[in-house]
C-alpha cells in the first residue's frame, strides 16, 4: 500500500472526529451562555429588606395625610348627612349645657393651636416621613442594585423623591401629594427584585387604586380613565395568586374592581371615593390572606 491509499483510508474518520469535536464545544458553549442567561427563581431571592419596608410605611402614611389636609377628595352628602344625624341626637344636650360650656371652652381657648401652628405641625410630620424616606432609601439602594435594579428605575425613583422634597418644602401640599404617588410608584419594582409573600402587582394595583381616587377627587377625569386599563390589568395577575383565587375575598375585590371603573367612566367623584375605599378593604383582607399563606 502506497503512501496516497494509507491517507484516502484515514482521511474521512479524521475528518468525522474533527467535526465530532467541534459540535461537542460548540453545545459546551450555548449551554454555558443559557445558563448565564437564566434568572434566579423566586426561592433563590432574599428576603425584602426592612429598609424596602420601612419606605412603604412612611408612604402609605404620608398619602393619606396629604390627602386630607389638602382636601382633595370630595366631601360626599352621604358622609355630611351621617355627620348631620349625629350632632342632631344630642342636640337637647347641646343647648342646655351651651352657656356652661362657653366658659370652659374661653378657658380653653388659650391652650388650643391655632391654625397656624397646626398647619406647622403638619408641614413637620410631612417633613419627618420624606427624611426618613430619603434615610432608608440610603439603606437600601446598594442592595437593590446588587439584586438587579435597572439604572433606568432608580434614577425615576430618585427623581421622584426629589421631586417629593422639593415640593414639601415649598408647602405646596397638592403637588407633595402627587409627588409622593410618583415615589410609591416605582416601590413594587424594588419588591420585584426580592423574596416577598405580597407580590409586586399587589403594590402596583394599590397605586393605581390611590391615583385613580386622587384625580378624581380633582376632576382630571381624563388622567384617571387612563388608568383603568393598568388597573384591570394588575387586578388580572394579583387575582390568579395561589393563596386568593379561591377565596370569597377574590369575587369581593372583583366586584370593588368593576364598581371603581364604573365610577370612574361616569365622572362621579363621591362614587369614585366610597368605591374605591371599599377597594383598598378588600386590599387590606387580600394582604392579610397572602402573608397567611405557606
């Protein structure tokens, strides 16, 4: 056998082996890419951060109170006819102690705030939860970077709360309303990035629920009616959680849902108002069924 028959006889297994081991680092490569690529699951996550915790308290305490001093929402007949009967019942009570107690009240009257002084109360507490925001954010934010927090939603987020600061100190209690709305905003992205029972989108139907009530109570029907989509669409994902989707409170906050739409499409503020407050219960009982849950 000559030279030219020993390599036609070897050439083709060569060249199989060749290819043979080409293809093996060629899938050696794809699978280690697919698994760089593969996001953590949910058990490999940690827990929520307190500082994460704290910033929700200090905004679903700092909302409500700006909505009430800045009153914003409606004053319903429903609510002034109920405060009506009740100072009605008494009313015999009332005149025979009225010139008695106009003593005691000029007493008294020199221990009171005035109004002034109660509107700086309330301008300090304000103050009080946007710093200890800003403080727990400062706590926060290296750990929500690590776990995957985009550029783009932190800086929204700090723009935001900025903006929350700005228009807190300038008393400007409408705008420090809206302001705080905007910070809460882009709090469910940050639970996304963590271990949590309550999920993000209950946060982001609860936002929804509150900027909804919010421009109504300021007529900016508009702006509200183009939230209905998100909020149905949160409302969506929140009802198929394991731990509600069979429970009564599930066809209850359904219900609060499609009544909340409704006030809204026909631009009835005190509507708006009692539907959504029967909403945010229902979102209260939710909250409580899933931190319940295994």
């Amino acid at each position: 056998m000559n030279r030219g028959d020993i390599l036609k006889k070897f050439r083709y297994p060569v060249v199989i082996l060749i290819i043979i081991i080409l293809m093996g680092l060629v899938a050696g490569c794809s699978g280690s890419k697919e698994a760089e690529k593969k996001p953590s699951s949910s058990s490999e996550k940690d827990d929520l951060p307190s500082g994460l915790k704290s910033i929700r308290t200090e905004l679903e305490k700092l909302i409500p109170q700006l909505e009430q001093t800045s009153q914003i929402l409606p004053e319903c007949s429903a609510q002034q006819s109920a405060a009506g009967e009740q100072q009605s019942e008494g009313g015999e009570e009332q005149e025979k102690s009225k010139q008695g107690s106009q003593g005691e009240k000029q007493s008294q009257s020199g221990s009171q705030q005035s109004p002034s002084s109660e509107t700086q109360d309330i301008w300090s507490k304000i103050a009080d939860s946007v710093k200890n925001i800003h403080q727990s954010w400062n706590e926060v934010e290296a750990v929500a970077i690590k776990e995957g927090l985009s550029t783009d939603t932190r800086d929204k987020f700090e723009k935001a709360l900025e903006e929350l600061t700005i228009k807190t100190d300038e008393k400007q209690m409408e705008e420090s309303l809206f302001g705080a709305l905007e910070v809460y905003r882009y709090y469910p992205d940050m639970v996304d990035l963590f271990k949590s029972k309550t999920p993000a989108e209950f946060y982001r139907l609860k936002y929804e629920i509150m900027l909804i009530r919010d421009e109504s109570g300021r007529e900016k029907w508009e702006e509200a009616s183009a939230e209905l989509t998100r909020l149905k669409a949160q409302w969506d994902i929140l009802k198929k959680n394991e731990a509600i989707k069979d429970e009564d409170i599930n066809q209850k906050a359904e219900n609060a849902v499609t009544d909340l739409v409704y006030a809204v499409e026909i631009q009835e503020a005190c509507l708006v108002m009692i539907k959504s407050e029967i909403l945010m219960k229902n979102m209260d009982d939710i909250e409580q069924k899933l931190n319940n849950s295994m």
